[in-house]
C-alpha cells in the first residue's frame, strides 16, 4: 500500500497518516504498536517529550531493521523546556533518546505565554545546524500564529493540534492554508467520545468501511496530515486501511454539518 505524501513549504515530504505515540508507555505495548505500524506500512512516527516514550521509539525503530531515511520521526518541545537554553539541552536529550542525529519534524508543544518566542528562536538555531529538518508548532491558534510574524525569522510549515468531524476549526484551518502551513490532526477519532453519529454510521455502511475509517478519510479528504492513535494491532491496521476509497460530494457535505465544536484535549483558546 503507498502512502501519498504531503509537499511542506519547506520542500520536505511527510507522509499522510503516522502513528500516535500519546499515552503509550508500557514498553510490551509500544513494541506491539510499534511492530504492527510498520507491518501495516506506518513510516511515521509522532512521539514527544512529554510522552516518555522517546527511548522507546529509538529502541524499536533501530531493532526493525528500518534505515533511517525510510522513517519520518516527530518529537516536541515539552513545555517545561520552553526557556532558551533548556530547549536546546532536552532536544540534544531527545535525540541522544530517539538514537538518531536528526529528526525529520520538532515542534513546540504549546503555545507558553512569554517563553514561546526564545524557544522558537532554540528550534530556529536547531534546524538551521541540522538537528531539524522541519519545525513548527502544536496547538497554536491564529492570534499565536499572528504574533509569530513580529520575532520568527523562519515561520513554521506545520501546525499540530486537535482536529476531527466535530472539532472542524474552519477559521483555523482557513488561515493556515492561506499561510502555507500544513495541518496535522491529532486526536482524529475524538477519543471515542462520540462514536454512535448517525450520519457517520451510514456513511460507513455505504462505502463498507468502519465508523473509524470515516473519520480518518475525512482529515485526508481535507489535506490534513493524520496522527491516529491506537496500541491494537487490528485497529493500527484498520486506521490506515483508508486509501482505496473516496467520501463523495454528498459524503462530504453532510460530515462539514457534524461540526459541534467538542474539544477532547487540552484548549489553547484561552491562552494569551
């Protein structure tokens, strides 16, 4: 099964769907999802420091025989790291981790009032020195986004935040593709908070997918990158099992009116 890449303003590739890391830090269970994404043909891999599953994932991918231009990896910044010199120091920490000299996407975690500008500048100087191909930020929000012009030199190709059927963000989604930054969709599946949506059920039915599978191919249908998380290698295999199908007009249409604004994570709206 091929993969389609996404093009970034940078000019790097990243592949469509990758692997959620969140929450995953039994190493029984990370070794599982682990295996079982690169079976089902995941080379896409979004961990963070805050997960603490980094070493994890420097494990499993050097014992899967993998090189390491055929994997894309994400970490991010977490916030307790946000001062200047402590984002350099974690993310020299992370890669010692993730047992590689580059990652492929480093991003911000969140959007830390007053710290996030010198914490940028550390990812700049880290990309430019090669620790990064690509950088961007996580949950940022338009009014983060505008601030960034007046102290990035280099803006971000990629924002990361919480992004599915009932969590839309149009306005958001609108600015970043106005502004060429890619839109990575985590949490794509609400958490299972809401899986019993009749529109999506006989969506499903008609294209002989899964409630799930609807979802995801909505977030690809709409350009986002996808970040499915899950430890059941028959799941892990289902989320990606989403390219040889197509929603149609109507499909589509009836999936723009689900939107019910439901936030399953952390809200950045608030922060200032």
């Amino acid at each position: 099964m091929s993969i389609p890449d996404i093009i970034l303003a940078d000019q790097h590739k990243i592949p469509q769907i990758g692997l959620g890391l969140w929450q995953v830090k039994d190493q029984n269970e990370f070794d599982g999802a682990f295996t079982a994404g690169i079976k089902a043909g995941y080379r896409h891999f979004d961990s963070a420091q805050a997960y603490g599953n980094e070493q994890m994932l420097g494990n499993a991918w050097q014992a899967s025989g993998k090189k390491r231009g055929e994997l894309f990896l994400t970490t991010k910044i977490g916030v307790q790291n946000f001062r200047y010199k402590k984002a350099h120091a974690s993310f020299e920490e992370s890669l010692a981790k993730l047992q590689t000299d580059y990652v492929d996407l480093l991003l911000l975690h969140f959007p830390v009032t007053i710290l996030r500008k010198k914490a940028w500048k550390a990812l700049e100087e880290i990309q430019k020195a090669g620790g990064a191909r690509t950088i961007g930020v996580s949950n940022y929000t338009i009014r983060h986004l505008e601030e960034m012009k007046n102290y990035a030199r280099v803006m971000p190709v990629v924002n990361q935040v919480e992004l599915h059927v009932f969590l839309q963000q149009p306005e958001l989604v609108k600015y970043c593709r106005d502004h060429n930054i890619a839109i990575e969709a985590y949490s794509p599946l609400a958490h299972v908070r809401a899986m019993d949506n009749q529109v999506i059920n006989d969506i499903a039915k008609k294209h002989g997918k899964t409630y799930a599978q609807i979802m995801l191919r909505w977030c690809i249908e709409q350009g986002f990158i996808v970040l499915p998380k899950s430890v059941t290698p028959s799941r892990i295999k289902e989320n990606i099992d989403i390219f040889d199908f197509k929603l149609d007009e109507k499909d589509i249409e009836l999936l723009a009116t689900q939107n019910k604004n439901l936030r399953t994570a952390w809200s950045p709206v608030h922060v200032p």
